[in-house]
C-alpha cells in the first residue's frame, strides 16, 4: 500500500501535461502568422519526403508491378535483398567509389568556400566585391547538362581547349573524360567550381553576425587583419562550419548521381560507377525495384547513422544542431 501511494501522482502532477499544452498552444496562437508561413513548407515534406516512405516496404518484399505494394508477396528470409547486394560482385568497387568520390568532394569542397567568403569580406572595394560574388556564383544556376559541355569543350581529347594547348606546345593529347586516372578529378573540381560562390554566401551571412565591436577592439589592441580573422572571424563562423559539415556527412553516400550519370562512360565505370547508378540501372533498366529499394535503404540507414555520430562529436565541441 505505501508502494501504490508513493507511486500515486497528485492532482496538481496530474495537471501539469494539460498545463504544458495549453502553454504550447498559446504560443502557437500568438505567433501564428510565422506557422502558417512555414505551413507550405511541412506540407511539402509530408507528401514529398514523409509519405513516400511508404513504398520502402517493397526492400521487403518480391515486388511485382502488376500487383502493386500491397498484394506483392514478403520474402523469406526478410534480409535477402540486402544480402543479394552484398554478395555481389559490384558491391566492393561501387561502395569505395561511393565513399572515395564523397570524401574527396567533402575535404576539397570545404575549404574554398571559406576562403572566398574570407576574401570578399574582406575586400573593401565595393564593385569588385559584387563582380566577383556574381561571377562565382552564377555556375550554381547551370545544370549538370550545360556544365558537361562546358567541361567537353575544355578537356575533350580531340579539338578540347586545354588539349590544342597541350598539342602546340609539343606533347600529346590527354582523355581527361575517358581516363581512369583524372575522371574523379574532374568530378571533384567541377563539384568545387560549382558550389564555390553558394557556400560564400553561406559563410559570408554568418560574418554578418559576428559582432563589430570584436573587430575594433582587437585594432585597438593592435592586431593586424590575419589576426583578426583567426581570432575572430573563423571563431564566429565554426558553428556553422559544423553544421554545414554535419548536413554533408549525412549525405556521404550520395556522390553526386545527376553529375555523374551526365560525365561518366563506359570506360570510366571502374572509378565512377556508384550506388546510386547502380540502383538506377538494377531498379529502372532493369525493373529490379526491390533489390533497388533495399540498396537506397541501405544508404539511408548510413547516412542516419553518420548523421548522429558527427552530431554527437560536435556536442563535445559544442556546436551541435539538437
């Protein structure tokens, strides 16, 4: 009996749930302008990102176009899609070139931005500043399509710009595109030169914040502008460096499919051919749509969990997002 009552919640704990929603849906009313804003938006995930799940159910399962989700059979065992993919003989080379071409993309591509948003922030001159800020982000407009022929045009091996070069000074034409050795530089550099002036952006709005009485103090005190930067600058935007890192670790197995499906060929599949054009070729070409629903489960899963990881890291530098 004295278990039972110390157990027994009060009238007054009993409230303290009622009270809570009722607090929350007071807020919710006084700053309902801002939530039926951002209603367009979680209505956009709901049917586009949330609902969709729904078909993962078909990694599970011998899936048949003519019967649909529901009436396709479930497979016995539950596992032996994920175990057809790991068996196969892709499965080695299309995970490293998966991770090689995300890490690359991911240690090459961090750096510059930062760079750039430091120089432009730094630069004093107001219509070089917009020139520039214009110029290096415009190429986040083009399309894969359009930068593929910009990037035919520079490094194709017959009548390529940088191979005329290479030819007149006396040595050979190079197959930049259809080479083992420089396909993956290519990628990576072409990733880089892309989204250089967008993550400038990014990181130049998060100098916008920084507090400009730092800046004056630290001239008082005599500091000179490199100073300046490591000290208060870099500072005032490792936040978002982290976080910014934090979103990309959780896409490392996204390669980059609409980039590489428009470069890649034949010949460069051994170095190019990743997960997600794999599971385009099994699950579109070749109407395999379980056996593709279990491989892009796989990568989500992954990705989830390199998601936590990273954010758990930087909760020790205290810089995480939740």
């Amino acid at each position: 009996m004295e278990a039972k009552s110390r157990f027994k919640q009060s009238p007054q704990a009993q409230l303290v749930p009622l009270m809570k929603l009722q607090s929350m849906m007071r807020v919710i009313w006084r700053f309902r302008a801002f939530y039926i804003m951002l209603l367009p938006g979680v209505i956009y995930f709901i049917i586009f990102r949330y609902l969709p799940m729904y078909g993962v159910i078909i990694a599970f399962k011998d899936y048949a176009i003519m019967e649909g989700i529901t009436g396709s059979p479930w497979i016995n065992p539950w596992y032996k899609h994920f175990q057809t993919f790991y068996q196969s003989p892709y499965f080695s080379q299309l995970l490293s070139n998966t991770l090689l071409i995300s890490i690359y993309k991911l240690v090459w591509g961090t750096l510059p931005p930062i760079i750039m948003a430091i120089l432009l922030n730094e630069c004093r001159v107001r219509w070089l500043k917009s020139i520039v800020q214009t110029l290096t982000y415009m190429p986040h407009f083009l399309s894969w399509v359009i930068i593929f022929g910009i990037l035919l045009t520079l490094f194709s091996q017959n009548g390529g710009l940088i191979n005329r070069w290479i030819v007149e000074a006396g040595g050979t034409s190079i197959p930049f595109l259809t080479s083992t050795d420089y396909f993956r530089s290519i990628l990576v550099g072409s990733e880089v030169w892309q989204n250089l002036g967008w993550g400038a952006i990014i990181y130049l709005a998060a100098m916008s914040g920084i507090d400009p009485t730092l800046y004056e103090a630290a001239k008082v005190d005599g500091a000179n502008r490199l100073r300046m930067i490591w000290h208060i600058t870099l500072p005032g935007i490792r936040s978002i460096i982290v976080l910014l890192f934090i979103l990309k670790l959780g896409h490392l197995l996204d390669a980059g499919f609409d980039q590489i499906y428009i470069l890649y060929n034949i010949q460069v599949y051994p170095v190019a051919d990743i997960l997600d054009t794999w599971v385009y070729r099994t699950g579109l070409q070749q109407l395999n749509f379980s056996l593709a629903s279990a491989v892009g489960l796989f990568k989500s899963v992954i990705g989830l969990v390199l998601v936590v990881i990273a954010n758990q890291i930087a909760k020790k530098w205290g810089e995480a997002i939740w």
